[in-house]
C-alpha cells in the first residue's frame, strides 16, 4: 500500500504554534513517527507540508489513479476551501481528514468542515497520535478489512 500525508497552512509551525492546542511535537517528529509505522505496517509514505491551496490541490491530482490513500490535514483551509473539496471529489483517491485538535470543541467557524463530506471518514482530537491512528484507519480501508 501506498499513503500520502497531507499537510496545510501553518502546520509547519507545529510545536511551538499555540502548544496548548496543538501540543509540544514538531511536524519532524510527526513525519519520524508516521515513517516508523509506515515501515512497521509495510506501506511507502509519502510525506507533505505545504500553506499553499493549489500545492495542496497538486498533490492531490497526483495522487489519482495511484492504488493508495491520503491522509489530510488541511489546517484552516478545512473550514473555507471549496476547491480542496473539489480536487478530493476529482481525484477519486480515499482521503481520511485529520486534525489535531477536536475542532468540534473550538469556535464555531471551526465546525464547518468542507472535507468531511468528501473523506472516508475523519480522525480529530487525539493530538499527534491522531496520524498513526489515520494510517492504521486507511491501512484497513485499503486493505477492505475496515
Ligand atoms: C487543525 C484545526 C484547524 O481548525 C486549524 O485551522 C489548524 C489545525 C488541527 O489539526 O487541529 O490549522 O486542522
């Protein structure tokens, strides 16, 4: 299986962006983790950061007519961005939204999500752990077992 995790606006900043949120791990630790499942569940990760929408929809282009999935933070573009929503729709590729905080416990912009209508399914609150608890999710979704 193949995987490509998808990261938005600011999430470079992970770490030291509102800790209290987002908790004290670096997106290089987030990406460290994920690869040391990846190996562990056997799949080939891919890996991505971006703050810019049309990277994001790239890559999202990209990944169509691949065997795998992606998994997606898209940051705040979560809560504004039709056209994301239209390149999941396109690239006909199984995504799994991720955030790490409960965003249904934040401000109420927060509670809109344009993705959740076009994910498999959504994985929001857990923090950092939230990315290899995706992975295994999409991991079983590939594999048709989940
Ligand atoms: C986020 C939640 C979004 O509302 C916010 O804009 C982010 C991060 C999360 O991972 O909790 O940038 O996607």
């Amino acid at each position: 299986q193949s995987m490509l995790i998808l990261n938005g606006p600011n999430l470079n900043l992970l770490g030291t962006r509102q800790p209290e949120i987002y908790g004290t791990t670096t997106l290089a630790d987030v990406e460290d983790m994920c690869r040391a499942h990846a190996e562990k569940i056997g799949v080939t990760l891919d890996f991505l950061q971006s703050n810019h929408e049309g990277v994001l929809i790239d890559a999202l282009h990209a990944a169509r007519g691949t065997k795998g999935g992606v998994i997606l933070n898209a940051g705040a573009y979560t809560h504004t961005s039709i056209a994301l929503m239209d390149a999941i729709r396109s690239a006909e590729v199984p995504v799994v939204e991720l955030h790490l905080s409960n965003i249904h416990a934040r401000e109420s912009y927060r509670h809109l999500s344009y993705i959740s209508p076009v994910a498999i399914g959504l994985i929001c609150g857990f923090g950092a752990r939230g990315y290899t608890l995706a992975m295994d999710a999409l991991f079983s979704y590939l594999e048709g077992t989940g």
